[in-house]
C-alpha cells in the first residue's frame, strides 16, 4: 500500500461531521424571514449545507444559499452562533449562523422563491418562532436574536443551548 492509499484510507475512517450554514433575516419590527421547504415538514431559514468538498466556506456556503433560496445577493454580516448538533443514529452537524441584517420593503419585494425546493416564506415574531421551530433549531435562532440584542460576541451553541463555560 502506498503512504497516498495510506492516507485515503486514514481519511475514510475518520468520524464524519455534516456542516450548514443560514443566514438570519429580520424586518425594522424585529420579525424573522423563515422559509417553507416543500422536501420536509416544518420551516426554515435561507441555507443549507456547505459545499466544503469544493472548498467552499461556511460564509460562502450561507451566501450562495440565501442569493439559491430566495434571490437576495446580498453581503452578510457576522457569526452569530456556531452550534454542534447531535441526534443519535445521525451524524453530528455543525451549523453556522450570520446575520442577515434587516431587509427593507424594497428588499421584501425583491424575494424569489426557488420553486424546485420552497413553497413560501413570512416573517415570524421573536415569540412566535416556537410554534414554527420546536427544539434546537428555534433554540439556535433565538440564541441568535439574544446575540443582537446584547451586542455580545458569537454564541457557541450544542444542541441549540449556550455553553456552559463552567464545566
């Protein structure tokens, strides 16, 4: 065996993690842009996996999703939250979260639906986001939006809940 076939078979063992990326959207009234897939049940904001086997990033990959998902080409702002996601029988996930920053009426006009993967898209109140995103996933948002409004730096999330830094 040579060391290259060596290496790929180092490789191949090695633990595999999934990796994603959103970006959040908000309105002047503080309401997030959730999308509806038409793959799966339930809702979602604009993103989805990262591309990283051509090098992709997770910005990139948050990027290309938003300007693939709803047509906005537009620059995002910073990390928010990283969170490492574990469900038994799954592999583990890291998602990635920026902010989207807050659209404009113009920006709202400018939304296109990509057909092939969502039914539609609303803007979701801070307290309603429950109802529309049970478990880690609205955790992860709200961990977000808590990002926002306290001005603090990224939340590093597991399973959607802030880590504790006194273990």
């Amino acid at each position: 065996m040579t060391s290259s076939e060596e290496f790929a078979a180092y490789i191949a063992g090695l633990p595999r993690v999934l990796s994603g990326a959103a970006a959040l959207f908000r309105d002047a009234e503080g309401r997030v842009l959730l999308v509806e897939p038409n793959y799966r049940e339930g809702w979602a904001l604009p993103g989805g996996t990262i591309e990283s086997d051509g090098g992709e990033t997770p910005r990139q990959g948050a990027h290309r999703e938003t300007l693939e998902e709803i047509g906005l080409d537009r620059r995002l702002g910073r990390l928010l939250a990283v969170d490492w996601v574990y469900r038994p029988g799954w592999p583990p996930l890291v998602a990635y979260l920026y902010d989207g920053g807050v659209l404009t009426e113009d920006d709202f006009k400018a939304i296109r639906l990509q057909e092939e993967e969502l039914l539609s898209w609303r803007l979701v109140a801070r307290e309603d986001l429950p109802d529309y995103l049970p478990g880690p996933f609205g955790d992860r948002i709200l961990a977000a939006l808590d990002v926002l409004a306290e001005g603090s730096g990224t939340a590093e999330l597991e399973n959607g809940r802030r880590v504790d830094l006194d273990l």
